[in-house]
C-alpha cells in the first residue's frame, strides 16, 4: 500500500461519512505508514494532522490494563488477588459477593460491577471515595461467571494502582507506559496535553449529514476507563510494545504478555467482540484473532487492532459519531489490500414478524442506567423502540433467536446489537445484553 493512495481513501471515506477528521496508522513486517486528513474542528481550518490528539475513549482501557500488568511482571500485584486485598473500601461490602471479585474479574468485564457507575458526587474526582460508593452498589452475577462491560470496575482498577503505587492513575500512567515508549501524555480534560491540539467532537445528524460540534463529557473520576487522548501513531506504538516489537524496550516479559492476550472463559461480549482476555478484545479473521479495543465518546471514536501472530497494527481515530461506520468501510478496505484485519460482525438473523415478536417489552436496569422496549406510540410504522433515562431513543427491530438491533433516531450511527436473555427454566425472558453490558429485567 502507498501512503498517497491510503491518504486519499482515508479522506475519501471520511467525507462520505461526514466525519470532519480522521487518522490512520498502520505497521506491518514491510514497515509502516500513516495518513491525516481533515479539520480539528468542522468549518474551521486548523487541519488535522500526525501529532493531533483524538478521545481515545474505552481504547484507555488498554493502557490501564497495561499498568496492572507491569506492577504484576513487579510482583506487586496478581491477577488473581480479590480487589479487597487492596482496597479498604471494599470491606464489608453490602454485597458479600464483592469480596471474591479478583484483578482478573475486573479486566476481563466478569466482575459483576455494574457499568456505569456515577456517585453523586460524580464532580469529585478522588478514587478512594467512588471506590466506596462503587461497593455499596452490589453486583449483577457472581464474579467470573459471565460478562458485563464496566467503566465502573476499570475506576477501581485505578483505584488499585493507586493504592499500590502511591501514585494517581495518571502519573502511573504516564510514568509506567506512556514515557517509556516516548508517547507525549494527553488527556480529555486538557491535563498533560504539552501544547498539543486536541481534536473538537462531533455529532453526525442520520438525517442531514452534518457534523455539529458537541461537548465531550467525561466523569472526573473516570480517567482510568476513558480518559486517555492520543493519535493513531501513539496507538500503533503501544500496540507494538504488547507485542514485544517495539522501537524501545517491551514493557512486558513475555509470560505477562502472553497473559493479557488469553481468552477468559466466560467472558462472552456478544456484538462487542468474540471473546476477551484481560484489558483485550478478541476479533476473529480469516488470519486468526486480532487482538484490540474500540472506544466511543461524544462525537468521537478509536480502534486498535494487532495481530500477535504476524505483528501487523492498524489504528483509526476520528472526531465524528459516524466513525463506528468508517471503521468497518475502513477494515473492508484493508481486507482488499492484503490485510485481513480482525473485527467482530455476528451473524445478524432475519427479522422476526411483526406477529410473532416475543413479549420482552418493558424496563431492563444495569445500576442507575435503565432501558425501555416499548411499542413506538408516535411512530407506527417503526414498531419498537428503545430509549433510555439519557434520551438516547432508537428504534429497534427483533431478529430471531432473540437477537436484536437498535438504530439511533437522532445520529448517523452504526445500529447497536444485542440479545435478549431468557430464564432456561421458564423460558422468559429476564435480562438484555446490549454493547457488552447486561442489565436485568425489572418490569414488564
């Protein structure tokens, strides 16, 4: 691939999904090469360029998994150690399952933790006090049994590190990851940016096409689960120290590496991934699995993707809700040019009949976060529809064998698949999984 042919396909496809600015990385056995195109910021002309900063959103899981993982290769933690060994504020929780919730449980999302967990004191970003909070919530199964993405248990992970380390996140953050592999730390709350631009968000209207500038919110105390920002080019030097090829030292031994990468039983992120190790998704391809993270903000996305096996990377920023759309525009054009990057796309059934849609109508919870399924009174002709206590509203469409989608009414998003749960005793159903997350079935 030449770098003048990638650039012109990157731009190409970032104006046809109305994405202001974007950028690709990628770095393969042959070398590598990496493409800018676009605006920071729509109608203005600051244009985007190698060194701009994008949210990286959940991608900052990666990294925090990354810094348990060196304090592990230290000996200062195991992965199988309950989180209570180390956390005061985990003693005697409400819930008496919280106390066998291990480091492994909370970087593989089979913890239990609710997902999105705020306190009310959300402004307050001090980690010992949502660590509190976080225990008086109680969980959703029992610890290691199932998967549930949460930001929630990825802010005690931080919390973790800074009770063994003394220091904040950040500072183990950029002491034990970002400054060893020369990357300029950057953070959505414009800490430790050193000068650099920080790309603006944007929201895709489905209906026009136009990108509207919108504010990135982000939980203070969240910083562990999403508040990284870097470009594509820091991606792909971060996923090549996992793999142990870097330009500088690996920050892991091999036995550690090897570690994050290996699938957890029972962790199943349907229509997130096909399978997840610690801090890693598993993406299937002809190739075998990809290694990697996706993440979503306000009007931003990232995706990392590499392949243990041949060493390949490929990383995509954008400043655009649509950019979930790019990537996979982006993956089907590497696929064309020789490189088969993995990523997750289930097998979506046909829908099921108006007539024969099963009863899954009513209220789901996950913590504080609620969703409804419901007939869409105002809009006969798009069935069902899905809204949440944040306003998100999507109409959704049931496919068989309980699996369903949900497209967003207000952003040029990709539709949001999940699946309904039922009991396997009675046959009702009694939970949702949806993006990863499950929520339990409160009301019908």
């Amino acid at each position: 691939m030449a770098a003048g042919s990638v650039a012109d396909r990157l731009r190409e496809l970032a104006r046809e999904h109305s994405v202001p600015g974007a950028q690709l990385a990628v770095h393969g056995p042959q070398g590598g090469l990496s493409a800018a195109v676009g605006v920071v910021r729509a109608g203005a002309p600051a244009p985007v360029t190698p060194e701009t900063a994008f949210p990286y959103g959940s991608v900052t899981k990666a990294f925090t998994a990354a810094v348990v993982a060196r304090l592990v290769a230290d000996g200062d933690l195991a992965f199988d150690d309950p989180a209570v060994d180390y956390l005061a504020e985990f003693e005697g929780a409400e819930d008496e399952r919280m106390a066998s919730v291990t480091l492994r449980n909370l970087l593989s999302h089979t913890s239990g933790l609710i997902a999105d967990h705020e306190p009310d004191d959300s402004a307050n970003a001090d980690p010992a006090r949502y660590a509190a909070s976080a225990a008086r919530t109680g969980i959703l199964h029992e610890p290691g049994s199932a998967f549930s993405y949460s930001n929630t248990g990825y802010v005690v992970l931080g919390r973790v590190v800074e009770a063994v380390t003394d220091m904040t996140w950040r500072q183990a953050v950029e002491r034990l990851v970002l400054n060893p592999l020369g990357i300029r730390p950057c953070f959505v709350d414009g800490g430790g940016a050193g000068g650099r631009a920080l790309a603006d968000c944007h929201a895709v209207r489905h209906d026009t096409g136009r990108a509207d500038p919108v504010g990135l919110y982000l939980p203070r105390s969240w910083a562990p689960a999403a508040g990284l920002a870097g470009s594509a080019d820091d991606l792909v030097t971060f996923a090549r120290s996992l793999l142990g090829a870097g330009p500088g030292p690996a920050l892991l031994d091999p036995e550690v590496r090897e570690a994050l990468r290996e699938r957890v039983p029972g962790a199943d992120p349907f229509g997130m991934a096909d399978g997840w190790g610690l801090g890693l998704g598993h993406y299937g391809s002809p190739a075998g699995d990809w290694l990697g993270h996706d993440g979503t903000v306000d009007g931003g996305t990232a995706h990392l993707r590499f392949h243990p096996g041949n060493g390949t990377v490929v990383a995509l920023t954008t400043n655009a809700t649509a950019g979930t759309r790019m990537w996979a525009d982006v993956v089907d054009a590497l696929r064309e040019a020789g490189v088969p990057v993995g990523d997750s796309r289930p097998e979506v059934p046909p829908p099921t009949g108006a007539e024969a849609v099963p009863d899954v109508f009513g209220d789901y919870r996950n913590g504080d976060t609620a969703f409804t399924v419901r007939r869409a009174a105002d809009r006969p002709a798009a069935g069902l529809e899905f809204t949440d206590g944040s306003g998100l509203r999507a109409d959704l469409t049931v496919h068989d064998g309980l699996v369903f989608t949900a497209r967003r009414t207000d952003a040029d998003e990709a539709p949001y698949l999940g699946r309904f749960v039922t009991d396997p005793a009675s046959g009702r159903v009694t939970a949702m999984q949806l993006a990863g997350r499950a929520a339990t079935r409160v009301s019908a």
